[in-house]
C-alpha cells in the first residue's frame, strides 16, 4: 500500500488527533488490527537485529477509552543500527525525531497527509531498557486487573473533561497515577510469576450480558463463537453500545467435575462429540435495545473461582482441571457453569499470548 493511501485509510478508520486536541475515544478493534497492519509494515522494512514491536498504551487495553493514536514500542538490539535505519523510517511517512526529551529513546510520528494529525507514535528502545519493561507492565496489568483498569479511565476523564488540561501537560498530570499503578503492577507479577497457576476467589465482574444463546457440537465451536461475536460487536457499533468489560462466553450446565477427571485422552474423545450450550456476549451494564437473536442476559452469581489460561484454547481443558482440583482442594463446591473472559483479542494477539480468564461459580 503507497503511504498516502495508508494515512488516509487510518484516518478513515478514525485514527489520529489534531496536534494540540486531547480526546477520549471509546475502544475499538480497530486498534488492534492497525497495530498488526503496521508492525507487520515495520518488521518487513526495518533491517534491525533483534527487532520486536509491541502494542502498548491504552489502545493495546480492551475496553480502555483512548486518544485515537496508536502507541508502538520498537525494542531493537542496537539503537545505533536503529539510527542508520533512520532514511527506512522516513521512507515509511515516520518523522524522526530522535530522543525528544527521554534519555536512550528513539521517538517518531506517523502524520497524515497534510501534518495536522499525529496517527502513530513509535517509541523505540534498546533491549534491556527498563522503559520497555515498564510498558509491558503497566499494558499487561490494566489487561488483567478491572479496577486498575477503571481507576486510571476515570483520571484521565477527569483531566480532560473536568480539569481541562491542554495536551501538552496532560501526560505529565498522568504521571503520579501511572507510577502508582505500575508500582502495584511490579509487585503483582513479581508476586505471581506464572499466571496460568494463579487461583483466586473473585466476584463476577458483570451481572448482564448482551448476546447470542447457541448450541453445537465441539468441532463447530469455535466457528460459531468467532461468529457469535462478531455480530454483538457490530450490533454494539451501529447502535453506540459500550461494553462494561471484556466479550464473555457463558457455558450453561456443564459437567466440567466429570470431564476434568477423566484422563486427558477420554477426556479428548468424549468433548469431541459433546454437544454445548452457551452464550456469547459483551458486558453491559443497563438496558439496550435487543433484536430477535441479540438479547440481554441476567447472571445472579457472585464468588468464583478463577484463573487464568495463557495460550491456544486447545489445551484450555487442562486449565479446568487444575481449577477444579484446586476447588476441592479448598473444600468449596463448584456450580455446573462457567465462564471465560477474553483479555486480548486473538485477531491480533499472537497465540502464545492469548489470555483466557475461567470463572468458575460457587454455591
């Protein structure tokens, strides 16, 4: 794609912000898409070793309102290799402008066509720079933890819509709270340094969806699914419905006890024709409108047990039976349903990095 045709599909896609504007966008997959179109852009044009790109910021947090500025944090091996890569960068639309106020950091814009509206910020970094593990944190934190998540929105409302700051102190007013928050970030993956072994006992973080109800068999699942959700985020989008949180999928009525203490190899035979009932939705928090297939959904549960499942959902089974051995080991008893949050969005995540949260309900 020519560099203008790609600056004026980004901002078709309501990408970019004026200059000196700041603005709350409301999340969008959008997001996600763009950073995968434009990484992908980045690794096959830079010729730097060691070269990763991630999402960062609050575009890279499902359900996180935003400025519409896709964040990039380009981690290289080498920033002097970066430097003589600078006429690449340009040749991608980037202006270059060196460490711009941040010691062994790499900064550039992505404008439109005509300069007034930055679309994408790259921040690059040489590997081991404790700037790049903050980002990591600071992202992968406000993705797991909903009150974080909550506080750090309602600051940045209120910096905006009650305080008006201008956009050149709005980051400096946010310091106080990102530092605060990445503090307790540190402290909670240092605490719990394999999530997929994690138990807790939580509240449901919602108590309604808006959905589809189906039922099918275990090799349509994920078709119907992918389906499912595709059309309650497009209902959500033409009728200006905002989730409260992250899509869900509800499983009404499972035998997850009689599954998960079967060996993995029954286990694997008798959930091939097992046949599921469950309801793919989004968080909402009041009434919206409905249609026929797309309806809102009342869940009157309170304490679950959770955890959280890292990578392909293939192997998502193991992660329900280390939870139920851990429910009985804790001499709680589990209600016949579950649920499972999405916290990144496999459209654009790699698989590795797919993060499933399980909820499992207690009587």
């Amino acid at each position: 794609m020519k560099e203008s045709s790609r600056l004026k599909y980004y901002e078709e896609l309501g990408i970019g912000l004026e200059r000196t504007a700041v603005l709350l966008a409301p999340y969008s997959s959008i997001w996600g898409k763009i950073f995968k179109e434009e990484a992908n852009l980045l690794m096959n044009s830079l010729r730097c070793k060691g070269a990763q790109v991630y999402h960062v910021g609050s575009t890279a947090v499902p359900y996180l309102s935003a400025k519409p500025i896709i964040d990039l944090l380009l981690e290289v091996d080498d920033l002097a290799e970066l430097d003589r890569n600078q006429s690449c960068l340009e040749s991608l639309g980037y202006e270059y402008k060196g460490e711009y106020g941040i010691v062994g950091r790499r900064y550039c814009v992505l404008y439109n066509s005509n300069k007034t509206k930055g679309l994408i910020h790259l921040h690059a970094f040489q590997k081991g720079a404790k700037e790049v593990e903050n980002h990591l944190l600071f992202r992968d934190y406000l993705r797991l933890n909903n009150q974080a998540r909550s506080e750090y929105e309602i600051h940045k409302r209120e910096l905006i819509e009650i305080k008006k700051v201008a956009r050149a102190d709005y980051s400096d007013h946010k310091t106080e709270v990102i530092q605060r928050l990445l503090d307790l970030a540190r402290k909670y993956f240092k605490d719990h340094p394999m999530m997929n072994e994690l138990y807790q006992i939580e509240e449901l973080p919602f108590k309604r969806g808006l959905g589809i109800a189906s039922e099918c068999k275990t090799l349509k699942l994920s078709f119907v699914m992918q389906d499912s959700f595709s059309k309650v985020e497009k209902h959500c989008q033409e009728n200006a419905i905002t989730p409260s949180f992250v899509p869900f999928a509800f499983y009404d009525h499972v035998n997850w006890e009689e599954l998960t203490s079967m060996s993995p190899f029954k286990m694997f035979l008798k959930m091939l024709n097992y046949k599921w009932s469950f309801h793919c939705a989004y968080p909402v928090e009041h009434a919206v409108l409905e249609t026929s297939e797309i309806r809102l959904r009342d869940y009157p549960f309170n304490r679950c047990a959770t955890m959280i499942h890292v990578g392909h959902y293939r192997k998502v089974g193991e992660s329900y039976a280390k939870l139920y051995k851990w429910i009985e080991q804790q001499g709680l008893k589990a209600q016949p349903f579950s649920f499972e949050t999405y916290l990144n969005d496999p459209r654009v995540t790699e698989v590795k990095e797919w993060q499933t949260k399980i909820y499992i309900p207690l009587k």
